[in-house]
C-alpha cells in the first residue's frame, strides 16, 4: 500500500514539474523558461467580476 501512494505522489508530482501549464494558464508558447516564471498572485479566473459597479462624481472623491 504504501509503494502504491509513493508512486502515485511521484507522479503527481513529476506531472506537475514537467507541465505545460501553471495555475490554469497555458504556458506552452513562452519564451522564458517555465521554471523561471515565479508565482505572482491568484490562478486564473480566480479575481471575481465586478458585476455592479458604483460610478461617483470626480468631484465627489478624494484622491491622496
């Protein structure tokens, strides 16, 4: 049994270094290294839609 979960995290793992892809993006065309490209912030379609959005005047807000 625990040769059977050894080799399924191996995979799992040999998967994940060797894909085409990171965080649901396809990265099969790019030009730098897949190993080079560092983790940025959330996975695609992660960020929701701002479905309704809520316009104010310019004269109404404050800009610092």
């Amino acid at each position: 049994m625990k040769k059977i979960v050894f080799l399924l995290v191996l995979l799992f793992v040999m998967k994940s270094c060797f894909s085409q892809e990171k965080k649901g993006f396809d990265l099969s065309n790019t030009s730098i290294p897949i190993n080079e490209i560092k983790d940025g912030g959330p996975a695609k379609d992660e960020i929701p839609s701002i479905d309704a959005p809520k316009f104010l005047k310019a004269s109404e807000t404050l800009l610092d």
